[in-house]
C-alpha cells in the first residue's frame, strides 16, 4: 500500500487530544487489521518537501555515493 490514514503512533507523536487519538484510531482500524493479518505491521509516514535535504541526496546521487535501487515483484505494486 503507498498511502492510508494516519495512525495512533502518529497522532501520539503529534500530542493529539484523546478525542483525536480516537478518531485517528478508528480511521486506521481496517488498514491495521489487514496489515496483521498478513503478519506485518502498518504506519503511516509523512513526508514534506525539504530543499536543503533534497538538494543533499541530489548531490549524493550525483556523486554515486547513492544510487536508486529498482525491483520488479508483486509486492511492490500493492
């Protein structure tokens, strides 16, 4: 899955109110339920645009000191 709703380890991060930890709870509850099913575990990551980070793994790119690593499996697309 490459997106879904936040859940409560993120609301705890951000000092969400109890009501809000619940909300938060409840909207993630199906997503986590089949990420344990399938004996993995679900979070949710935001990511925000940084220029000064984004222009450092440019340059580590650049220089080779990182490459991007491409695979193909089922896996991946879901």
């Amino acid at each position: 899955m490459i997106s879904g709703p936040p859940n409560p380890t993120f609301a705890e991060a951000l000092g969400l109110n109890p009501m809000l930890k619940l909300v938060v709870r409840l909207l993630s509850r199906s997503v986590r339920s089949k990420a344990k099913s399938r004996g993995v575990q679900y979070s949710f990551l935001l990511m925000r645009a940084d220029g000064r980070q984004l222009q450092e793994i440019a340059g580590l790119i650049d220089s080779a000191a990182l490459r991007p690593v491409e695979r193909q499996g089922r896996d991946q697309m879901q």
